[in-house]
C-alpha cells in the first residue's frame, strides 16, 4: 500500500481595486499566479472591467468579448457588462504575465490599469 504525501496547499490571496471617477485605485497591481482580484465600482457612472485591447479584449490568454454570454464567460478576463455603483466583479489569474486592462465604457486615461501575475 502506497502512503499519498499531502501536497502543501498554496494560500492564494484576493485583491481589491475600487473604480471611480478619477480611474482605478490601484492602476498597477501585482499578484501571484492563482491569486483573485476584485473590481469594486465606487462611482455613480457604470464601469466594465476588461482585458485590453479596446474593443476585442483579446490580450488575457484565451479571452474575447465575443465569449461574453457564451459558457466560456466564466474564464475570460472581462466582465461582460457595465458595474453600476457598489457592484463588483472578480477574476482569478492564473496566467504569469503582465496584464494590461481598461473600461470599456470609458477606453481613455485614466481608466486603464496593469495585473502583473508573478
């Protein structure tokens, strides 16, 4: 009989940035690999969160706009639609990279921000 050794569970961590009308909280944030960051919309004008580039959302391996109301809507680097105020929108990183991302309400300064996932 073979005895399984435990893997050590990696912690990973959650991260937040607020949107508001002066842009992103945290412009560029770094995180781990597996880590969770949260989009929290602290503006009384609605925000959508997305990979670059404006419009397709493409940069984030394996995302696009054209997968938003699809199945594949879960794992893609966009939120597929506007945060109106106090929403919020999550998504966990699991790509090593830098990520460039923006609103894609507002594809100007200063709504654009950087994930970089070590």
């Amino acid at each position: 009989q073979t005895v399984q050794q435990a893997q050590p569970k990696v912690q990973s961590a959650e991260h937040t940035i607020e949107i508001t009308s002066s842009g992103y909280s945290q412009p560029a944030l770094t995180v781990k690999a597996g880590d969770t960051v949260t989009w929290v919309n602290k503006d009384a004008t609605p925000h959508w969160p997305a990979s670059a580039r404006h419009p397709t959302h493409q940069v984030y391996p394996g995302s696009d706009i054209e997968k938003c109301g699809t199945p594949e809507q879960k794992n893609i680097f966009d939120a597929c639609d506007s945060l109106k105020q106090g929403e919020s929108w999550s998504f966990t990183f699991n790509q090593k990279g830098e990520w460039n991302y923006h609103d894609h309400l507002k594809a100007e300064p200063p709504f654009f921000g950087k994930i970089i996932v070590e």
